[in-house]
C-alpha cells in the first residue's frame, strides 16, 4: 500500500511540475501543447502513464526548440494530429484494448 501511495504522490508531484513547465512556454507552445494533450488523452487506456511520458517528451522537445527561437508549427508541421499519432505510436490505447478483447471473445466462443 505504501509502495501504490508513494507512486500516486509522485506521479501526481511530477504531473504538477510538468504543468508548470508548460505554463513557462511562450503563447503558441503553451496552445498547440493544451491542444496536444487534450487529444492524446483520447487515446490512453489504463492509468495514462503511458500517454505522460510522451508529453513529457514533448514538453522536452517544444522547451528546446523554443529556447532556439523555433516557431511550434516548425517543429510538429501544420498537420499537429499527425503529429501526435506518430508519437503514439508504440502506446496501447482503448482502440488497442477492445481490439484484443473483441479477438479473445471471439477467440473463446469460436474455439477450432
């Protein structure tokens, strides 16, 4: 019990830090990143670990490319959900996880 209480606590500290950081972006990171998220949490499954290491990612990404004076679109393109997509890839999302239970279902009442 302590082991899940120090990771809820840890999680929730390093979601609040990385917040922070993207409050600190300039205007057009801070927005196509609000947008970013909002989107890929669409897509997670479980807890959403998964999907915060990718915006952590993103988030190290848009803060370097900021500080070199690059505009957003420069660095995601003008297609910002293609973006995205590419860098969920590898990420189980729901669309994964009824896939693999429509395939067990299946898989269990249609036995060979």
């Amino acid at each position: 019990m302590n082991n899940l209480l120090s990771t809820i606590i840890g999680d929730k500290k390093e979601w609040k830090a990385m917040e922070a950081r993207a409050r600190a972006l300039p205007r057009d990171y801070r927005v196509v990143y609000g947008e970013m998220k909002s989107y890929m949490w669409r897509f997670t499954s479980g807890d959403g670990m998964d999907v915060v290491a990718v915006l952590k990612d993103v988030l190290e990404l848009f803060e370097a490319s900021a500080a070199e004076g690059r505009r957003v679109l420069d660095v995601t393109g003008r297609d910002v959900a293609a973006f995205c997509d590419g860098r969920l890839r590898g990420v189980t999302t729901y669309a994964d996880t009824w896939r693999s239970a429509l395939n067990r279902a299946v898989a269990a009442q249609v036995a060979e």
